[in-house]
C-alpha cells in the first residue's frame, strides 16, 4: 500500500465522525431514539444546513445541481481531471434510524478532513455528496437524485411526483434549493471518475460473523408491481354473497397465491406486500375496489423476468366476478459493480489489516444508479441485529471508523489515478 494511501487511512478520526453523526442525529430526532428527516422536508434542509456549514467551516465550497444534490469539494491538483464521488443520503424514512444514509454522507467528509489532516494532495478532486430523496417514503420512487444525476430519470419525470398531502415535489425541491441561497447552483460537470459510498449493512450477516467491513459486489434488482383489482361497492346489509364482488376478498386470495408462488428453496426472493388500499374502507360497504403494491427482488435478471411474469395469470386467474389490472411500475435492473473498484476496497481492506468478507446487497442504495456511469463500489459496516429502517437502528463507533478507513484509502488511490 502506497505510503499517502496509508496516511489518508490513518488520519480518519472515529470519535469526530461519530461526534458529527450524533450531531446530525438531533435533527428530526424522534422521542424513541430514531430520525424523522424525510426528503426535502424541513429537517432535510437543517440536515444540508448543518453539512454545508461544516464544509465552510473546514474551508471547503459546496454546490448543488437542480436536483438538489448537495456537494463539498475538495480540489486536486489537476482541476481538468474528473473528480472521484464519495457520499450517500442524508433523508430518512418516517420512523428512521441515525445512521442508514447519514453515515455514508459523513464517512465521505471525514474522508476529505483525513486527506487534509494527512497533508496528503491528491491530482483530482475528492467531492462528498448527499443525493437528494434516496428513501422514497415521502416521493417515489427512491433514489431520485442519483437517478437524475446518472440520467436514468430526467428532472422533468420527477417534479410531477406529488407527497401524500398532495405537495408536488417541484415545490419541495425549489424551497430546499432556495435555503441555501449561499450555496451555488451547478450543472453535472464532468462525469465523475468513481463513486463510492459506505453505508450500514441493514442485514444481520456482518455482525452474526464479527467482520467489521463487508465488500459489495453488486445490489439485487428490483421489479415494482402495482395490482388493482375492481369489483362493486353494495350494501353489506342486503347484498347477497352470490351477488357480491368483493375486491377485497379477492385481493386477499391474490397475496396469498403471489406469496406461495415467489416462494423458493433458499429464500432468495424477496417478496413484499407492502400497501393494501381498500376502497371506500367503510365496515358497512363490500369493498369495491382494492390497490396493492408489489415489492420483487432478486439478484439474477433471468428470474425477476419469469417471476414478474407469473404476476398476471395468477391474479387473472382468482379474479372471479371483479376486473384485475396490472400496472408494472419501475424495474432496476441487478447492478454488478466494477470489479476493479471491488478488488481497490478489498486490497485497501487487507492492507490496512480490517477483516472483510464480499457480500451483496439486498437493499437498493444510490451507487446502483452511480454504477451505470463510472466504475463504483460499496463499503458495508456492521449494525446491530442487522435491523433499519427502524429507529432502534443502532452501530458501533469502531466498526464505522473501520469502514471508513478503507474507504478513505480507496479515495486516495482512485484520486491520485
Ligand atoms: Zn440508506
């Protein structure tokens, strides 16, 4: 291992990052411990706030594109070069925890902070970002600002996107940008040389083994189902049950077929239900019309193809008296990262002596969309129960710091490329 590459690793400071996610913690912190940070919300801002604030402080210039992805720069030495791309989220879910997202966003500026403390400069840039609206709890789909970033969605496909209290995104958006009017607005830029981004496992298996960093070989696909199934409101009173077309009951009947028909021998797939929306939902009226979401996950393309496919038939086939639709709303295809920015974490890992093990990723993260236009790849740490999306999310500041330093080596490597 390089002799810069070694002291960019060591300078990495444990006890500032977690001082800094902590500090990060107090915005939208909920009475149990977790965050409340939602996409382009009020705490969102205070979030990008307080990172842009930390940027100045360490003497760094922010930007932010039109899509309100947020950027601190750190120069090299050779400007006309490509920058290398280190960061992750900074929103969380409703009931969120304080480290999915927040912890890659600030492992990144620790990143830029151990360079400088290592005297160490590097010939491209090094940027920490935080992509805009990764969860999707609050707009949907997730991941939108590295989307747009990467171009696999257009700016113009998102504003539309409206919250559940009706607020188009386009509002959310020029309101957050307008917050920091200090910072400037900025096009894409160059195509970045690398990203990297490192992010708590949101699993059980790095823990369960005590290996304190996983190395991501790739994100599972995922296939986004919506199925509607339209029967009559009556009167639950008088309506006979031969005359009924209940779409709940019948919807009900669908989850269950769909549920034994993804079901597999090694437990690969992943497959969720996670709306129900029953209309008019009155305990007096056979349901009429029934909406449900299907979230479909798999690491091999081949069988996200035939497993979608099987979606329509089998509720055709229990729809009975009602009319079924399916509506099939989004694929990510499976991401494979690039196998030589893979081996550069697993070599910075061996040679800063962290146990590491390859792992994939079963949930979607922004790099997906990142790895579709430079060579990317992912740091995994372990926390604790392998539970998030939770506010009980927890992890162990050793173990954060860990991945932080391959990461922080990784970035030094790729910059001095
Ligand atoms: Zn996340």
């Amino acid at each position: 291992m390089d002799d810069e590459v070694r002291r960019a690793a060591r300078a990495v400071d444990g006890a500032r990052l977690w001082r800094r996610l902590m500090a990060m913690a107090e915005i939208g912190a909920t009475p149990a411990g977790g965050v409340n940070r939602q996409a382009l919300s009020i705490e969102d801002r205070a979030a990008r706030r307080r990172l842009v604030e930390w940027a100045w402080e360490r003497g760094y210039d922010a930007a932010q594109d039109g899509a309100a992805n947020l950027f601190v720069h750190r120069p090299g030495s050779e400007p006309q070069l490509p920058p290398v791309l280190v960061g992750s989220h900074l929103d969380s879910q409703p009931t969120g925890g304080r480290f999915d997202g927040a912890f890659g966003v600030l492992a990144a500026f620790e990143v830029l902070e151990a360079l400088d403390d290592a005297g160490v400069a590097t010939r491209r840039a090094v940027e920490a970002v935080a992509w805009t609206n990764e969860e999707g709890s609050r707009f949907s789909p997730g991941a939108m600002g590295s989307a747009v970033f990467a171009r696999r969605m257009t700016l113009g496909e998102i504003l539309p996107v409206t919250d559940w209290d009706g607020v188009p995104l386009a509002d959310a958006l020029r309101d957050t940008l307008a917050d920091l009017p200090e910072v400037p607005m900025r096009d894409r830029g160059l195509v970045p040389a690398a990203f990297l981004e490192t992010h708590i496992e949101q699993g059980p298996r790095l823990e369960a083994e005590g290996i304190p960093v996983g190395v991501v070989t790739g994100i599972q696909g995922i296939s986004n189902i919506h199925v509607e199934v339209i029967g009559a409101e009556a009167h639950a009173g008088t309506t006979p049950r031969r005359l009924r077309r209940d779409a709940l009951k019948t919807a009900a009947a669908m989850v269950l077929a769909l549920e034994d028909a993804f079901a597999d021998g090694d437990d690969t797939v992943r497959f969720t239900v996670g709306r129900f929306d029953v209309t008019p939902s009155s305990p007096n009226t056979v349901p009429g019309h029934v909406r449900f979401t299907i979230d479909f996950r798999h690491p091999d393309p081949a069988t996200i193809e035939r497993l979608t496919g099987r979606i329509e038939p089998i509720c055709q086939g229990l729809a009975g008296a009602c009319e079924v639709r399916v509506h099939r709303k989004r694929d990510v295809p499976p991401t494979r990262f690039d196998e030589g920015t893979v081996d550069l974490l697993r070599e910075s890992a061996k040679g800063l002596g962290i146990a590491h093990m390859d792992m994939f990723s079963g949930a979607g993260h922004d790099a997906m969309h990142l790895s579709a236009i430079c060579p990317t790849a992912m740091v995994f740490t372990p926390c604790k129960d392998g539970i998030s999306h939770n506010e009980a999310e927890s992890a162990k500041p050793e173990d954060l710091a860990a991945g932080t330093r391959v990461l922080a080596a990784a970035a030094c490597a790729l910059a001095q490329r």
